[in-house]
C-alpha cells in the first residue's frame, strides 16, 4: 500500500456513488454485501484513512469554495478580527503558521451567514454575497457527503447500519475549518506547518488543494506523504470513533509539513458526537477476546482536555490513549 521508493502512502479509492445509489433505494443495512466495504474496512484498520471519489460535489465548486477562501484571507487583519474566536468557536483564529475560518454545527445552523454578516455588516456587499453562498453551497454539500460516508463505515464495521446510525450518529454535527497556511519566509523544507495529532471528534473529510504537505505515520512510525488527487476527499478516523469502536479502527497521527508552497488551503469538516453524549463502545465490541479499552466520557470532556493539550507544549499524539485507556 505504501511506497517505500516515493515515501507516500497509496490510499484505497472508494467510489462513493455505488453506495450513494443503495442509499437512495433504501438499502442502509445492504452496504454490507458491497465490494468495496472490506477495502473500507482495512483501510480503516491498518490507516485509518481512505479516499473518496465520484462522490458527486462538482469539481468546479471545490474551484470556487478555494478562490472565495483565498478572498477571506487576503482581507485585512483588522477585518478578519471581527470574527475573532477561540480554537474550537465559530469564526476566525490565527496560529504562528496557519489561520482559520470555522463554521460550526452544521448542517442545521446558520453560521455561515453569521460570520458572513459580522465580517461585511453593511448589506449588498457583492463579496459577502458570494462567499456565503458559495460556501453555503459546499456546507450544505459535505454535510449530506459525511452521513452517506458515516453510514459505510458503520457497514464496515459489520453492524445493523439503520440502528447504530439512530442511536449513535444521527444527531451528530460538523464543524467545517477552513485553514490556510503561510511560510512567511520562517519555514524551512520539510518542517512542520501543524504539528503532529490525531483528530478528536468521529471522523474527518478533508479537501486539500494542490499544494501538498499533509503526512500520516504508519504504524511502524514512518512519516508518509498524503498527496493530493484531483477531485478527491480524504476521510480520516479520528479519536471518538477509535474509541467507540473499541480500538478496531486506527486514528492516525498526521502533520503538514512545508513542501515548498507559498500558501495552502484545506478544507476539513470534522463531524463529532453532541457535546453531552457519553462515548462508550457498544456490547458488539466487547468480549472475552476484546476486552473494554477506554473508559466512558462525554465529547465536552474530551474537546476540554484537547484544548488544553493543543495550547500546552505537550506533544499532541495519541492523545486519546493518554486521556481514556483503561
């Protein structure tokens, strides 16, 4: 899967559309029976990461979400305060190498045209109109991309899709970061941009533009490049579904590092359970040969204690075997 020659990571392309078309026919718990679930499956074992193409979000609105984010953060500084938020708040933040724009609880709230509305407050401004819109659109779009992808794990996993995604999933909500990268002339080859994590919340799909830089490390802790595929989304497992599934499925640890970019943007929608759910993996998971590896908590309790790692100087990795393992 990976080449040692390129040192890059070879991600399995799972063709959404099939699984998309048993959907619409009503047919959650037949994604089972599909070709592709098992490759879903290791890959979410031995990676935790898999591609996602034909997944019907046109090409040319991936075109525009990127020139409209390039727009927001080319305003001034001052403009872009206007916004100002903590890490994990609606609205903009600012690190020594990257900033973001986040736009939270999608795909119910309106927090788009809020940030829309606090950036430009007076009305007919034909930027504000288009970027709400355009980024409107693709919220909206990888929303409903997110629960088609939430409902093939699940089938990955071997589970009754239509029970577990009721109980579990249904009501959970997206957080769509917008992060843009910046060399500044401070960043040398190959150092990092983000540091190395793993992501907290159930799981991710991610957008990255041509630039490249983002890296996975394997689990015999070799640092692999992610390189960009036109047209393509990567999903990763992340933290709350590690441990919801009992340690079946890997949440890898990845970075970017500055490959000779003068910018990047990425588009990352991080799809978490409610704040006050308890994470706790079903009986299925459990038994004489699996035994219960993570101790119960509530995502709030999880964000807090990541928040408070990601502004210390402790490292980031493996946070959630340091926070939950029993």
């Amino acid at each position: 899967m990976a080449s040692s020659l390129e040192n890059e990571v070879h991600l399995p392309l799972i063709d959404i559309s099939q699984f998309q078309m048993e959907l619409e026919r009503g047919g959650s718990n037949k994604l089972q029976n599909h070709y592709s679930v098992a490759t879903v499956r290791e890959a979410c074992k031995e990676w935790g990461m898999f591609r996602l193409v034909n997944h019907g979000i046109p090409q040319n609105l991936l075109q525009h979400v990127e020139a409209v984010s390039r727009q927001l953060f080319s305003l001034p500084q001052e403009t872009k305060e206007r916004v100002a938020a903590s890490y994990i708040k609606n609205g903009y933040t600012k690190f020594d190498t990257n900033e973001n724009f986040s736009f939270n609880d999608l795909p119910d709230s309106n927090s788009v045209l809020e940030v829309c509305k606090r950036i430009w407050p007076l009305p007919g401004e034909e930027t504000a109109t288009l970027c709400c819109e355009t980024i409107g659109t693709y919220a909206s779009a990888i929303s409903d991309l997110a629960q088609t992808t939430n409902k093939i794990i699940l089938a990955s996993l071997g589970l009754d899709v239509d029970r577990f995604y009721r109980s579990d999933f249904e009501k959970n909500t997206g957080n769509l970061f917008i992060k843009h990268y910046t060399c500044d002339g401070r960043i040398s080859l190959e150092e990092e941009a983000l540091p190395p994590h793993t992501d907290v919340c159930c799981f991710t799909i991610l957008y990255q533009a041509d630039e490249g830089g983002l890296q996975i490390r394997s689990k015999e802790g070799k640092w692999l490049n992610v390189k960009p595929l036109p047209n393509s989304f990567v999903v990763f497992i992340a933290d709350s579904l590690k441990v919801w599934s009992n340690g079946r499925y890997h949440s890898p640890d990845h970075r970017v590092v500055y490959s000779g970019w003068k910018d990047r943007i990425s588009l990352a929608l991080f799809i978490s359970f409610p704040n006050e759910k308890e994470i706790w993996a079903p009986a299925e998971f459990v038994d004489d040969d699996h035994k219960r590896l993570y101790r119960p908590f509530t995502f709030s309790q999880l964000l807090e204690e990541f928040v408070k790692t990601w502004e210390s100087t402790e490292p980031k990795s493996i946070f959630i075997d340091r926070f939950a393992r029993i």
